[in-house]
C-alpha cells in the first residue's frame, strides 16, 4: 500500500502510462456503459429517455411564456416555430453532459476504492473512463438532435464545426472541478452532499429554460458571474441564432478550466497515497 509520502508519476509519465493502458481504459468503458443498461427492456434508449424527459417537462412549462422572447423567435417559419425547442434541447443536452462529468468524477475514487487497493494501474485512467462514458452518452442524444435540426431545416450551416471547441472547453472545465472534487472528497465526504445542493442551484442560475435578456438587472448580473452562461449562451447562439460563437466572452471559463485542471492534477498528485490509505 502507499503511504502518505508517495507521490503518483508527473504529467507527462501519467500521459504515457494511460496510452500504455489503453486497452484497460476502452474495456472499463465499454463494461461500465453494458453493465449500466444490463438486465433493462429499454436498455441503450435511458440516455435518450432521461435528457428527452426533462426538455419535454420544460417545454411545457415554458414554452408559452418564452418562446416569444427568445432571439430569432420574432421571424418566421420554422426558425420561429422550433427556437424555443432547439434553445431548450442545446442547453439541457450541454448541462448533462457537465452534470454527469462532475458528478461522476467527483466520487469516481471512492466508487473505485476496492479497484484502486487491489489493482496497480495508473489513477488517472479513472477520469478518463468517466469522460468516455459521458462522451458515449452524449454522442446519443446529441445526434438525435443533430437528425431533428436536419429534418426541420435548421441545420446551422458551417458555424455547427464551432461545436468541436466549445466541447474541449466545457470538458476540460468539468473534469478539472471533478477531479478536484473528487480528490477532496475523499478526506472530506461532505464535499459529494454539498456538490448535489449545489448543482440544482447552478442548473437555475444557467441561461437553460430561459434567455437573460428578461431577467431584471441584478439577476442578469449575478447570472453573468456563472462561468457556464457564457458557454451556453455561446451553444445557444450556434442552434438558435446560426450565428459563430464570441471567442473573447470565453476566457474566463478557459482560465478557470486550466486552473482547475492544474490544482487537480497537483492535488491528486500529492494526496494519491493518503487516498489509497483511506479508501
């Protein structure tokens, strides 16, 4: 067992060992994704069936009241007909995707624990593992809602290639929080109770069933602090508007995603010993 003075390899060492337990890391995967829908009728459409749930829930409530005052809603034809739809669909397929990679990081050690004792392999394959099945699911839906853009003619032309970056950032992002969350929640597990507080709060304080443009000035204020707002706003625009994304609202959650990453890898680096004991 390691003791509290061990430290794990540097980041390069760390990114040669995951190549090297690539094999481990795509099996864990495709286990991890089988072994979820096993034993289910429905099986692989639950990835499809939660998001579409919730946009159907919200649509209902809100549709009526903000479809109007979405932009692009005051034109016509289909653009006026489904902005509401695609705004919601964009911001609640975004919002799982940074939902389950926190979550899923932040207790991947302690869900992990009996693995991390038993096996030796490189701790960092677990953040990965986690990133591929959330990638996996969101690959799911977000094609199905790709297919439904196509079929109502509104495809957003050659601004839907600014996905791919807007993707790298909102991942980077939550798995550099995960990570540390989840490094911290070893020794502290109150961190995982307080993190699922909070992630209800942070769903409403994101521009997701509404547009900030209504919110009165104090809340549009307190909104804009909200390092996501400007990433999903930024998704929004791409679906709603076809509009390319401003690349300069975005530095503070690439700021933020870097720091993150940076303290999580350092955090994890020095505690990985500690983690290992208490597990």
């Amino acid at each position: 067992m390691l003791n509290s003075n061990t430290r794990s390899p540097g980041l390069f060492t760390s990114i040669a060992s995951l190549w090297q337990y690539r094999a481990f890391i795509l099996g864990s995967t495709k286990r991890e994704f089988q072994t979820k829908y096993k034993n289910s009728l429905l099986g692989f459409a639950w990835p499809i069936i939660n998001p579409l749930a919730l946009i159907v829930v919200y649509a209902l409530v809100f549709s009526k009241v903000m479809g109007a005052r979405l932009p692009g809603a005051a034109g016509e034809g289909s653009a006026s007909l489904y902005s509401y739809s695609i705004y919601l669909c964009i911001g609640v397929i975004v919002w799982t995707l940074f939902s389950e990679l926190t979550s899923r990081a932040q207790v991947v050690f302690l869900e992990n624990a009996n693995l991390l004792k038993k096996l030796n392999f490189p701790r960092l394959c677990l953040p990965v593992i986690v990133i591929l099945n959330a990638g996996l699911n969101f690959i799911i839906i977000f094609a199905l809602f790709t297919l439904f853009l196509l079929v109502t003619n509104n495809f957003p032309g050659y601004c839907f290639l600014a996905v791919i970056p807007l993707l790298i950032i909102l991942i980077t992002f939550s798995i550099g929080l995960g990570m540390t969350l989840g490094v911290l929640n070893v020794f502290f597990r109150d961190i995982g109770y307080f993190y699922t507080v909070a992630l209800q709060f942070w769903f409403w304080l994101t521009p997701i069933v509404y547009s900030t443009n209504i919110l009165p000035e104090k809340i549009r204020f307190l909104v804009s602090f909200n390092p996501l707002t400007n990433l999903l706003q930024a998704f929004q625009g791409i679906f709603v508007n076809h509009q390319w994304p401003d690349w300069s609202s975005l530095w503070f959650i690439c700021v933020l995603a870097v720091l993150l990453n940076i303290n999580g890898f350092r955090l994890f680096r020095k505690r990985s010993g500690e983690m290992v004991d208490l597990l």
